[in-house]
RNA sequence: GCUCCCAUCGUCUAGAGGCCUAGGACACCAGAUUUUCAUUCUGGCGACACGAGUUCGAAUCUCGUUGGGAGUACCA
C-alpha cells in the first residue's frame, strides 16, 4: 500500500512555523516513498476558525515550496479536504451515531457548569481530573427520548474501565502504555452537533487513506482514544509517530509571546523560503554526512523518518539568520534585486509623503529617509546637547520622554500615529514646564529645556541621528514604538 | 495534583558497546584578509544531568534520582 500523510492544521491566526516544520516533515516522509501529501483543513470550532485564515495556510505552504498532492484548494479524490464541508455532508455524526447504536459512546446531558464544579471538587482532592462518567449507564431510549425533547447533550466515547493501552511509536524508546481506567469519556461529538478534533480526525484519516499520522507531541496523550476510535469504528489505524515540539528558548513549547511564529511575518520580513525549509529540517533531523546546507530536492532524497530526533529542539533564530545570509547572498542578481526593491517597497509609500516637500531630486530620499531604514542610528552627542544646556539636562529629558512613551505605548488602546504622540508629548511639557516655574539658574535652565523647540530638536537627533528630518511625531509614527523607544535609550547612552 | 514523553557544548546536532583524550554547525572570543563594515579563512572556549548496575569495556543497554516538557476542554 502507498504511502499517504498529511497535515491537518486549523485555521485560526496566523499560520505557524510550527505547522510549516510538522508539514516538512511528512512532506519529505512522502515524497521519499513516493506517496502523496495531503492538506486538510480542521475548522470544527466554529467559534475560532475563518477562512482568511485558511487561505493564509494555503499561501504559505506554496509559499514554502511544500506542495500538497491533495487539499482544498487543489482537490483530489477524498474530497471535500474542509472539515466543516463534511460536516454539512453528514459524516462524523454518522460515526458518532454507530458508536452509540454498537453500545460504545453515550448521550451525555451535563451543563458546562456541573462539568466546572466537577474539576473543582477533583482539583481540591488532589484526584486526577476528568470526568466522572456519570451519564454512562443511561439507558438509550431515554437519552434519545431527552434529545428529542430538545434537551442539550454531547455524545460520549465509552472508554474501557480495565485493561491497558499499549502502542509503541517508532520515536521512542518504550512502547507507551496506560491503564484504560486513565482514559477519559471524551466528548465526540458536541451540543452544536459538530464533532470534535478526535472524531474528525480518526474518521477522515480513515476516509482519506492515510497509512502514517506524523504531528507533534503534544498529541501523545490522545493516542489512545484515537487507536481505540479506529478500532470501534472498524478501521485499521495509521500509524502514529510523534515527533517533539518546536521550543522557546526557555525550553516551553513555542510562543507567539516569546518567538515569531507566524510564517507570514518571516515572509514579510524578508527571509527565503529556502532558508527557512533548511532551518526546519535542521531541528531535528540531519544528513548521514553532516551536511548542514541543502535543498528541499536533495533532503527528500535522503530523509529518513527514523533519524528524527524527538527531544524538542529550541528554536534559534540567530542560526536562522545565519542560514539566511548564506541563502540570500547566493541569489542571483535579479532575485536579490527584486529582494532589495521588496524592502524598500514596503515602507516606501508610505514614507514617501514625509519627504515630498522636501526634496530637490528623487535621490534625496535616499539619504533623507536612511534613519527609516536604518536597524540603528549614531547620533553625534553634542548635537543632542542643546545649546546653553548640559548632558544632564538633555538625558533627563530622553529619559523622561522614553518613559512616557513606552508607557503609552503599553496601553492597550494606544494608537501610534502623529496627532496622538502629539497629545502625549505635549502633555508631558505642560506637565514639566508647570514644576519649574521660578528664577534660579537652574530652573531657567529647564524652563528652556522644556521649550517645545529645544526638545523636539533633541529627540529628532537622537531618533535620526540628523538635525533635519520630516515632523517630529511624523517620524516617531513611522519609526514605530520599538525603534523609538529602543533609539531614546541608545541616545541616553551616548549622553553618559 | 494526576498521566505521559524527553535528557550529548549556551543553542541545533553526529554518535546505534571498543573507531570518543566525544565530531560538525550557530553564537561567543582571538587572529588573517578587507581603507571601514560585512563576507571569507584560521585558531580558541565549550557537553555525554547524577547515582547504581550489566560488561573485559558504556555517551551508547537496565534501573533509580534529578531536571525539563506536554496533556489534563463541548480548542485543535
């Protein structure tokens, strides 16, 4: 029998690496054994899925060059490849509906708030948390009667009360293994009568032929359910192999909190796909002779499903990069062409305003908008030392202005355009201009300081590192909080 | 809490009982090339979590400890 896999990830946010890496994967298992890739789409939570988000997933694997021989929006013959397609067509509630005809899943009536206390009680009890089973011997007629009567329910698998589970995954080690009695009633299919992930997913693995279920770790503790659906559904099962998860830095499981996740922002950011397929396929799994740098083509033809490591490996961005460099200056010229042109463009527009009135020839702009570009910029510390005024003074003033910035910044319903940063700062000055009222020296000084004039000139220096730039709060909104915030600190220390 | 998984340099990994005084890559440090920077090249730093056992011999096998992770949803 030929090999089949596929990915089966669900469209809400933004497509993550971490499908992009799982997706790898079972792309080069097939491809090695000249079997097909399929992608499914897992939309049964009708409350988080969108089909922007669908689409995204779509792009980014073509992006990606990992081309799926079935799916959605390519077809095949186990159509429809959408979950909520097959939903409308009947087909996991009929599943749901053998289950429960062969005795082996249950109506269930409990409200999520009977549900809610019965975590509670367990979790003060130290008892395992799960439920209690307690709709498992209703008798059929009067569940169905209930049901019909209008009365919310979710179908119930019966998981055997003895006995043990027993699988071993190619990965690892030990066969894993389980006592039945572990193992929850879990809910297949819900009160909105869609089914849930386990079901879907047994059923349409089965329906689509799937021979190897290749996805992350953090489904090891379903598997049991998942080998027992197929056997109660009279299927044979796939075979399951886990494989680790993508990690943080402090070993977690990969964040957006913590990491870049979205494929849509290393696309954005410029990186090739080539380098990021190469990134991937070196977290894990690597060439019998070392080789560390090499194509989509030339891994498929070597990759072994064995040689996956399971440990989770850290996702290290700077290896990334470095990969990237590498990639990136071996492009041809017209593709890194079209790289720089991709760049630029991406701000330009809107950039390109701020510039207009002042420039003489289109080449100004080159120079006049490098501080837009530029990672960093090196402001000289005299400039940024107003005249008639000392260092203290004027790192006082970053300092004040940084923090009152990366403050607004943190608000939740900041918005970081020109006319807003104008509010901000300008209450600031009223607010500082108010304390040092009075005629010593010193306060004459900071009066002067927090002149608008003397400090936009400050903040424009250490912002572009130039005396002349387009409006200040045009400048602070399109260099965006971080680089703003991250540039009053650098100037702070040129000022020590 | 309960259940399960995992364990080689800071990070990604090679290693399937003697080839290991543990190899490579990223990062870091030093030097060379470069007017500068980057690239490139050379060198350096740096790990088998711990403890028992099996064996003539263990990074590799077994057990325990410790550490880390995941799951514990009418989310996937």
């Amino acid at each position: 029998m030929s090999v089949r896999v596929r990915i089966a990830p669900s469209p809400t946010g933004d497509p993550h690496v971490g499908t992009a890496y799982i997706g790898l994967i079972n792309y080069c298992f097939a491809k090695r054994n000249g079997g097909a890739f399929v992608l499914r789409i897992e939309d049964t939570d009708q409350t988080r899925c969108t089909p922007e988000s669908a689409q995204a997933i779509f792009d980014s694997m073509k992006w990606l060059g990992l081309r799926y021989d079935e799916g959605p929006d390519v077809g095949g013959p186990h159509g429809p490849y959408v979950q909520s397609e097959r939903v409308k067509l009947g087909i996991y509630r009929t599943y749901a509906d053998r289950l429960v005809e062969q005795g082996d899943a249950y109506y269930c009536f409990c409200t999520p708030a009977e549900l809610e206390a019965m975590k509670a009680r367990q979790r003060a009890a130290n008892q395992p948390i799960m439920y209690d089973r307690r709709h498992r011997g209703i008798e059929l007629s009067e569940a169905k009667a209930r049901a019909a009567a209008g009365e919310p329910y979710v179908i119930r698998m019966k998981a055997p009360l003895e006995g043990e589970f027993v699988y071993k995954d190619r990965l690892r080690k030990q066969a894993v293994a389980k006592p039945w009695k572990d193992i929850d009633d879990q809910v297949l299919l819900k009160s909105d009568g869609w089914p849930t992930y386990h079901l879907a997913a047994v059923v349409d693995d089965h329906l689509m032929g799937i021979t190897h279920v290749i996805r992350a770790e953090e489904w090891l503790n379903s598997l049991p359910k998942h080998i027992w659906l197929n056997e109660h559904l009279g299927f044979t099962p796939p075979e399951y192999v886990h494989v680790g998860l993508l990690r943080n830095a402090d070993k977690s499981k990969i964040s957006k909190r913590k990491n870049p996740t979205s494929l849509l922002w290393y696309r954005r950011q410029g990186f090739l796909p080539e380098a990021l397929l190469n990134f991937l396929a070196l977290l894990g799994h690597s060439f019998p002779d070392g080789r560390e740098k090499f194509t989509l083509a030339e891994l498929q033809a070597v990759f072994e499903l064995d040689r996956i490591n399971v440990a989770g490996p850290v996702f290290d961005l700077q290896k990334l990069r470095h990969l990237q460099g590498q990639y990136f200056r071996e492009l041809e010229p017209e593709k890194m062409l079209s790289e720089v042109h991709r760049a630029v463009d991406a701000r330009f527009s809107a950039l390109l305003p701020l510039f207009k009135e002042r420039m003489t020839f289109g080449g100004d702009f080159i120079w006049q908008a490098e501080p837009f570009y530029a990672d960093s910029v090196s402001p000289h510390a005299e400039d940024l030392v107003p005249k008639g005024l000392d260092r203290q003074h004027a790192r006082l003033l970053l300092e004040q202005v940084q923090l009152t910035l990366k403050n607004y910044a943190a608000l939740e319903q900041a918005v970081w355009d020109a006319p807003h940063l104008d509010g901000v700062v300008r209450t600031l000055i009223e607010e500082r201009s108010a304390i040092v009222e009075g005629d010593s020296p010193e306060k004459q000084a900071l009066a002067k300081l927090w002149q608008p004039k003397t400090l936009f000139m400050v903040l424009r220096v250490a912002l572009t590192g130039k005396r002349e730039s387009p409006p200040l709060f045009d400048t602070i909104a399109q260099l965006g909080s971080g680089k703003t915030i991250e540039r009053l600190g650098v100037a702070q220390q040129k000022l020590r």
